[in-house]
C-alpha cells in the first residue's frame, strides 16, 4: 500500500498517534508544550497547588494530592443601593456615617456605580453591631432618602473584587506560590471569598486573613504640654515598598519605603512643625523598653517617637535619626523620600511588608461563617498513593473482564490500548495546561476508563454479533450503526454533566470536567481509532 493509501484508510489511527504523542511530550519532557494557569483556573474551582509535581512527570497536584487549605467565608458588611447623593457630598455622607454609627473611617464608604447609575453605602460591620435601621437612618441624618427596605446584607461587587486583589496580593506575598482567590455565589445568592493555598494549615490561612493590613506610620510627640498621636502616612502615602530585609551591622530588621512625591514635601513639614526635626526631637524616643521591646505610651519625658500602627495596634517606635531629621529641617529630603520601617522581628517586618504591598482588606471576612477544607501534606502523600494503586487495579480489571469475554486477543488487546490512550491524553492535557489534579479528577478518570471501555464493548459486540466479518462494507455498516449508540450515550453524558461543569459545586466541577473531556476525546479519536484497527484486524483489509 503506498503511503498516500494508508494515511487515507488510517488517518483516525495516526491521529490517535498524534494526540498521544503530544501527551507523552506534555507529561514528560521538561516544559512540555504550553502552560497557560488562566485555563487551569477556568477549568477547575477547586484548584490550589501550581507547583511542580515532584517526580518524572510535568503534572500538578491540588489540594487532595499535595496538601493545604482551602478556606471560603462570606463578607462583613452591608449595602444600601440606588441612593441619590450629589458627586460632591460623598465625603460627607461617609463622615456623617463615622459619627453616627460608631466605625472607623474604613468600615464605611460612599461611591458611584456605574451600572445602576446610582450612588451605593457600605458598611463593613455585621448586623449585631449596626442595624439595618441604624443605618438608614445615618444616612437620613446624612440628608439622604434612604429606608430600612433600601439596606441588605453582603457587598458590592467592586469590593468584593477589590478583596480578592487584595487577598492575591497578601499570598502571592507570603510566597504561597500557587495560591487562588475567587468568588463563589451559592444558590441562595450569597457571595463567598474562596481562597485557597498549598502547604499552609488553616490556621496559619485564618490568622493571614483575619488581618486587615491597615498600616499607618503615626507621630507620638509633646503639645502644649502633653502627648498627642496623628496620623502621618497612610498605605496611599508610599509610592514603593521594598521586602523584609535585615540590617547586619546595626542588628534590626526593617522594610525600605519611599514616599509619594506628592505626600513627600507634606510629611517633611509635619515633622518639622511637630519638631522631631529639632536638637530636642531627634533621637528621643523614651516609650520602648531596650531589653522587652515593650510600648509604654505613659513615660512622663516628652518623648519624639514615629510608631509603626498595622490594625490598630503598635508593632514598633522608633525616633527620628540624626542624619534624616537633619536632612529634612535642610529640606533636602523631600528630593529623595525614602526611609526605613523598623520592626522587633523578621516576622513582623514580612508581614508588614505583605500589608504594605497588597493593601488593606476592605471589609473584614466573617470566619464564624466560613468554612474549611485542609488536608496535611503527609495525608495527601497517601492519597496520591492510593489513586495510583486504584488507577492501576481499574486497569488490570477491565483488562481481565474484556479478555474473558473474548477470549480474543485480536479483539481485547487494541480495546485496552485504546482505552489507556484515553488516560495518556487525558493526563498530558492536564500536565500541558498546567490543571492541578485532585481527587475529584481522579475519579473522572476512573469513570472515563469504566466508560471508555462500555463503549468498546458495544462496538465490538455489535460487529461480531452476526457472524464473521468478511469484508469491508460489511464492517462499515455494523460500525455505524454501534457508533450511532455510542454517540447518543456520549450526548447524554455531556448533557447531564454539563451543569456541574458550570456551576460552582467544588469537587464535583473536577469530576464533572474530566468525564466530559474523556467523552469528547472517546467519540472523536479514540473510539474512530478503534475502528479501524478492529476491521485491519478482523478482515485483514489494508
């Protein structure tokens, strides 16, 4: 047969070689074809752990094969929608809020939504600390039409992706490579953040999450006779933020930052009007204790001191040095405005970076909601092993079932072939897209090779049923008419899973993928595969 020929008769067979080819070099060689984690992520709610699988192969692992966390927990707060507030008295409505309701400047805001073309109020506090009615009626006191049927629990949808960046930011900055932040929204049309990391214990998640990264560099120093605190730098005030660093021949450990331009010639004002630029200023700084490192904000000498704040609570004071408090009364800062954080711990100084680096929360998460998922690393080792010995026995199983059946090597051999094809391609797509397997897709795969199979069977009954094959047409004809079966099943199963692919239901999404993507590749290559080899084998037609 000249090759023009064959390709032509065997074409379905050389693409079956062609898909697991491809798979084979996505799976192990180093790299393998593309990786794009955007697909990965569509494809999968419950993905966790991105990192590279060790071992011989190019294969992810999620969190039931890797170990980690998954955590998912509603939003504090709650909104009144479809206000009318003039543009220019936002900033009022959200004071006014302030002092009615009792919360901190960052607990409330007032912004324009573009797509109800209305203006919006949040309140990031639960409902035992503020009403519904407490709150319409702040905003009443604000001049603004609003009634207690205006105001429903949750967020918007801008801060609720607004915590999401923040959340990526926060575990992208621990270095939890392979960490993931998403929305959920349940049946009942409540949101959760869902976040999920690998190699982290839930509690290490919860502590991670429950700070909301409020960092503020507030000036402690005398006025008329007394101390007083004011906030001096903000988040927003910095323009760059270095990581955790440690400074060997001085012993402490600190954060470099530069400030805004913008902020710059201000701050460098403060600190002279406030005096730490003086002879008296700097370098006095009598709240810290030298040995505890403990804050004591009672000392009865008037005392310069620049405290780091991160959530309310002082983390460091430190006085204005020599060189930079000079360098400002000159007016020579302002022209490069950087400056290091000083903190007690190399902890403390990377969890103030993260902070600075992703922003504070804006609204707290509510963990007596939430709900978590965590396995140990050494438990997921287990249940690697126990997939791969389940795999394997599924395996030898069917292979047993369908040579009893036969008794037929020609006919049972190419038929587990061609269903452990569907496994290899499966596989190599996962490892090229980079799609962390979980035990979910595990038993996708168990469910694809049972399938697989079912659906050999019927071709192979439906051909033989009548007596020996003698020709080519006769092959054709019964081969039709059992893949006409097959692709009505095939439809089937599509139809019915389609809505667990789509939905948000966790591990079901996995199971729910992986079975239709092995149908998909069952009806268009593998099972045409067959086929041909099945009549090459039978008629010995080339």
């Amino acid at each position: 047969m000249n090759p023009i020929a064959f390709v032509k008769n065997y074409w379905r067979v050389l693409l079956l070689v062609v898909f697991v080819g491809a798979a084979l070099v996505a799976l192990f060689i180093p790299g393998g074809i593309f990786a794009d984690d955007s697909i990965a992520a569509a494809a999968n709610d419950t993905t966790t752990n991105e990192t590279d699988a060790a071992g011989l192969t190019n294969l992810q692992y999620g969190l039931g094969l890797d170990g980690g966390t998954r955590l998912s927990a509603p939003v504090v707060g709650m909104t009144a929608e479809d206000l009318e507030i003039d543009s220019g008295q936002t900033a009022t409505v959200e004071r006014t809020l302030y002092d009615e309701l009792g919360v901190d400047p960052e607990d409330a805001i007032v912004r324009y939504d573009e797509e109800s073309g209305s203006y919006t109020a949040e309140v990031f506090v639960d409902s035992d600390n503020v009403t519904h009615a407490e709150f319409a009626a702040a905003l009443q006191e604000a001049d603004v039409d609003a009634t207690e049927d205006d105001v429903r629990d949750g967020v918007t949808k801008t801060t609720r992706e607004e915590i999401v960046r923040t959340i990526e930011t926060k575990v992208n900055e621990a270095g939890l490579s392979g960490g993931r932040v998403t929305t959920e929204e349940t049946l009942g049309g409540e949101y959760f953040i869902v976040v999920q990391v690998p190699d982290m214990t839930s509690q290490e998640l919860r502590t991670l999450l429950s700070e909301r990264g409020v960092v503020e560099v507030v000036a402690h120093y005398p006025e008329n006779g007394t101390q007083v605190n004011e906030t001096v730098l903000v988040r927003d005030d910095f323009d760059t933020i270095g990581a955790a660093s440690y400074n060997q021949r001085e012993g402490y450990h600190y954060v470099p930052v530069t400030v805004s331009d913008q902020k710059a010639p201000e701050y460098q004002q403060q600190m002279k009007e406030f005096g730490f630029t003086s002879a008296e200023g700097m370098q006095n700084c009598g709240i810290k204790d030298p040995e505890t490192g403990e804050i004591d904000f009672e000392q009865a000498q008037p005392n310069y001191c620049l405290t780091t704040v991160v959530d309310d609570e002082v983390v460091d004071a430190h006085s204005m040095s020599r060189d930079l408090g000079q360098s400002m009364d000159r007016g020579e800062w302002e022209n490069s405005p950087q400056f290091q954080m000083i903190t007690p711990t190399q902890q403390e100084a990377q969890s103030l970076s993260v902070n600075l680096q992703a922003g504070s929360l804006r609204a707290p998460l509510d963990f007596e909601s939430s709900q978590t998922y965590s396995i140990q690393p050494a438990l997921a080792d287990d249940f690697k092993l126990y997939s791969l010995f389940i795999g394997v026995l599924a395996v030898l199983t069917v292979s047993g079932v369908v040579y009893l059946r036969y008794t037929d090597v020609r006919v049972a051999s190419p038929m587990i072939v061609t269903a452990l094809s569907e496994v290899v391609i499966l596989l190599g797509f996962a490892a090229a897209i980079r799609m962390p397997l979980d035990l979910s897709h595990i038993a996708g795969f168990v469910a694809v090779i049972g399938t697989g199979v079912d659906d050999l069977i019927i071709i192979a009954d439906e051909v033989m049923s009548e007596g020996d094959v003698n020709s080519r047409r006769v092959f054709q004809s019964r081969f039709r008419k059992a893949f006409w079966v097959i692709g009505a099943a095939a439809a089937t199963t599509i139809i019915a899973l389609s809505p667990l692919a789509v939905l948000s239901l966790g591990d079901l999404r996995g199971f729910a993928i992986i079975t239709i993507l092995g149908v998909l590749v069952g009806v268009l290559v593998t099972r045409p595969a067959y086929g041909d080899i099945l009549r090459y084998l039978l008629t010995g037609e080339k």
